[in-house]
C-alpha cells in the first residue's frame, strides 16, 4: 500500500518558468516532509523539509507547501533551470520510518 | 569531506550466487538503511538499522541480510533465496533522531548474469 504518492511520472517546463511538484499522502500520523533530487547513477540528495506544523517553507528558489487537510505536499521551483532537470522524489516520516514517492521526472527546457 | 559510499557502483552475479554490497560513512550517524529500487519505483525499505549489533527488517526483507558490527559500516547481502535481485541499491544514513533526513549514497546497480 503506497502511503506517498506521486501521481505525475513526469514534467516539462520551459526555463525560467515555474515548476510546480505534487505529492498525496494518507497516513495523518507523518509529521514531517522532505523532498530529494535524483540525478541518473546517483543517491538522491536532501533538497528542502516542512514540519507538519507548518504549511510553508522557503529556501532560495525553492519552496515547499503543505496543506494537511488535503494530504497534499508540493514543491515549487521559480525560476526554474535546466540543472534542475532531475527526478524528484517525496518523502514523509513517521517516527524513524521513512517512506518515499515513485518520484517525478522534470525537465526544464532551455 | 563526510558522506556515504557504496561500492562496487556496479556488480554482476551468476545466479545461485550470495553477493555483498558494501555501505560505509564517515558522518557518525547511528541510523543506516538499505532500499531498493526498481524502474518506475520509489524507494523500498530493505533494513534498517538505528544502532550498532540492531537491525530491524523492511517492507522487502525476504533474500536479504544484514549486519551492523561497526556504526561506520552496514553490508547489504542478496541471497540466492532472492528471486529478482536485478535492481539498484541504495544505501542512507541519518542521525537517527526524529526528523532527520536521510543521507543517500550513490548507490549499486545489480545484475544478474
């Protein structure tokens, strides 16, 4: 049963614009959310996390939204680049337990 | 520099064949994990381990092994009893305090010959 999900495979986005990633989860006991950038024959990297006390978090051209009441996690990128072509994985944390998205593919178009 | 490495980044193995994967960090974090992932797949928990001599098992522990002697160091064995080992492997690390994200290697892509 996929906890997180992330129902878009992919996205194509044209450079300087805004990239916008979602992610659904179900189970309301996570109480933290954080999103890693995959790029190809690499580990994922630690890219931003929200505390489910929030409902926005901000780091440079990145920002992460959460809206509990939907379930509903998504992470915008303004202006996007084309170093930021990657596929993006949610995840969400109960206690020690980790539980990831299928991941999203996205391509910024120069 | 402190961070995860997994080797070999690549590894074939004949079937009926146990192969070790290697994970190693220098981050001094007690928690480590092992996940698998398939095309098209997020990431599946294998084991974890939140300190030395203790691990606890997945949602897809069945052909696999562990062991955590050193906090540095958690190899991941793929059993023959492990029907469709071909994937990529991941291993990660984190403090093991709430809240924390994980650290990932780069990780081993596993095919069988």
């Amino acid at each position: 049963d996929q906890q997180v999900k992330q129902n878009s495979p992919s996205l194509s986005v044209q450079e300087g614009r805004i990239s916008i990633l979602n992610c659904d989860y179900t189970n309301s006991m996570f109480d933290y959310f954080l999103w890693y950038k995959k790029y190809p024959a690499e580990g994922p990297t630690f890219l931003i996390s929200i505390s489910s006390i929030k409902d926005k978090n901000e780091d440079g051209r990145f920002t992460v939204f959460l809206n509990k009441s939907a379930k509903h996690l998504s992470l915008h990128i303004v202006p996007s680049q084309p170093g930021d072509s990657a596929v993006y994985f949610c995840a969400a944390i109960t206690g020690n337990q980790f539980y990831f998205g299928t991941g999203t593919s996205l391509t910024v178009i120069p | 520099d402190g961070g995860i490495t997994q080797s070999p980044k690549y590894l074939f193995r004949k079937e009926g064949q146990n192969v070790t994967l290697s994970c190693e960090q220098n981050l001094n974090h007690d928690a480590m994990y092992w996940y698998r992932q398939d095309p098209g797949q997020g990431l599946r928990l294998i084991y974890y381990s939140q300190i030395v001599n203790d691990f606890q098992k997945g949602d897809i522990a069945e052909g696999y092994s562990v062991s955590r002697e050193k906090k540095e160091s958690f190899p991941l064995t793929v059993t023959s009893a492990q029907k469709n080992p071909t994937a990529f492997y991941l291993c990660a690390s984190s403090l093991g305090v709430a809240n924390q994200p994980q650290h990932f290697g780069d990780g081993t892509r596993l095919s069988i010959l």
